[in-house]
C-alpha cells in the first residue's frame, strides 16, 4: 500500500541506453537517485522495456540505483563488489538522514538489510552486516517485501546472531521492479510524462495538484532519451494527442489518469530523463 501524499516514480530499463560508457551510466543514474531524494519518494519502480536497452539492462539500472539508496555505511556489507558498481564513486551523495544504530536504551540496534530472495511459508534470505552469508529471517505478519527491497532489522545479538525484521526503514526509497502496469494499479494519481500530453500550465497545476491530494499522492512514469512512453507501449503520438484535445482517454489504455507535457516551451529536441525529472517533480509537488 502507498503512504498518504506518497510519491512512486518509474523510469525504464532502457533508461541509460544513450550513455557512452559504464561511468557517464552510473553519474546518470546517480541524478536519478538525487531526484527520488529531494522530492521525497517512497519507491522507485524500474520497468521493462527490452526493446529499447542497449548494452546495459534493468539489472544494471536496478543495482546501481539500489545502491545509491543504501546508507553510505551499509553499502559494502549489502552489495559486495560487483561490476555494475565500478564507476559507484561519482554518485552523487543523497543527504538523506539515515536512521540506524543503537536504541536510545542501549540494549539492540538496528540496521538495514537486502531483500535477496523471497522464500515459503513467509520468510526472506537478507544480505546484512550480521554475517558474510545472506540470513533467513522470518517477515512481520501483515509485512509484504519484494526483492531488492531494504528492510529493517531489530539486532539483540551477533554472537550468536539473534535478529529480527521489524519494517521497512522510514527514510529514504526502495528501488524495486515491476511492469509498468503492476505500479500503476497502486494508490495515487498516475501521471505519464509526455511531449504529445496536455501542456502544464499554472491554472491547470493547482487542479493536478488537489486530485493527487485527494488520490494520496502519484505515481509517475518517465520516458528514455529519443524513446518516449508512447513508443514503449505502442500508442500513437497523434492519437495521444486527439485524445488529449477532446478530453478523452487514450486508447488502449495503459492505465493513466492523465497524460502531461511539464515542459511545454520545450526548445530543445529531446529532454533527458534525469532532467524531466526535475522539471516534473518540481511542479507537481508545489503546494496548494
């Protein structure tokens, strides 16, 4: 479930498909983390579009981004030393004020750990600083967890390890994959970033901005460089924006309330992902 005025942002596999090389992939990705960052997110969903990857795929885009949302002390213990993470160096820092460490009382810590496998009968295998190997830990009843997510743990000792899942860690997002239509089913208003949706002005913002009040947030959807949504759904520029000018749904509809061009002056040929992201967020998250 969402969070009240929660925020779900979704970028594709494809989503680094221009870069020349692994280290401009990772300094791109790392905006896109600083993104989900400032504007407070609580997910940031990869989905597929195989179509449009290049040499790099999701599980470059999924493990770069995830470990950009890790704390900064967590990173070696759950991620090790992988060839996705080489260029992990020019990330930007994310300034988030990571909650972990000791209980006010002294007697447990907390720290976070790495969903890697979701097994039977409720339990999870959790990369953590506890020991060198994944660890099974059993999962709160009511909790659910995805791969890849973090998750936080409740430490009483660590000889012998004696640990368990208490939530998910309050600060931060989670990076997680799914289909496109799987985020758009959540709670929220379902907004596709496009240069052929309706243009954003101010008038029309403060509307946008009280239906995702009432809504409990959004969830939005981005394009890749010279590849945009429509492209990846295999929807017609021209009818998107028939439909728009009539005030009709798009069809087949992939599951959208509204399709936006934030950029409407837009004057050069194509806008980067990492820059809609912005542009976008910083719009839709003004206040009435």
């Amino acid at each position: 479930m969402r969070t009240e005025d929660g925020l779900t942002i979704c970028v594709p596999s494809s989503v680094v498909r221009e870069a020349e090389d692994d280290r401009e992939a990772t300094r791109k990705l790392g905006y896109v983390a600083r993104a989900a960052a400032v504007f407070r997110a609580d997910r940031l969903v990869v989905f597929p579009d195989r179509e449009g990857e290049r040499r790099r795929g999701g599980e470059y885009v999924r493990t770069v981004l995830g470990y950009a949302a890790t704390p900064p002390g967590l990173r070696k213990d759950l991620w090790g030393e992988r060839d996705e993470l080489r260029y992990a160096g020019v990330l930007p820092p994310l300034r988030v004020p990571w909650r972990t460490g000791s209980t006010p009382s002294g007697g447990e810590s907390k720290t976070q750990g790495l969903v890697t496998e979701v097994g039977p009968e409720g339990r999870v295998r959790v990369n953590s600083p506890l020991r060198e190997h994944p660890i099974s830990l059993l999962v709160p009843s009511g909790m659910e967890v995805e791969q890849g997510e973090r998750v936080t743990i409740r430490v009483s000792s660590r000889e012998p390890v004696r640990a368990r899942i208490t939530g998910k860690p309050e600060d931060g997002f989670q990076v997680v994959e799914a289909d496109l239509s799987e985020a758009l089913a959540g709670d929220g208003l379902a907004v596709a970033t496009s240069r052929h949706g309706e243009e954003l002005s101010v008038s029309r913002l403060g509307t946008i901005v009280s239906d995702a009040r009432e809504a409990g947030g959004y969830t939005v959807a981005f394009g890749s460089p010279e590849r945009g949504l429509p492209e990846m759904l295999g929807l017609s520029p021209d009818g998107i924006r028939a439909a728009v000018a009539d005030g009709r749904s798009v069809e087949p509809d992939p599951g959208f309330d509204l399709w936006l061009n934030t950029i409407p002056a837009q004057a050069s040929e194509v806008v980067r992902t990492e820059e809609a992201l912005f542009v976008t967020l910083g719009s839709l998250t003004l206040t009435e």
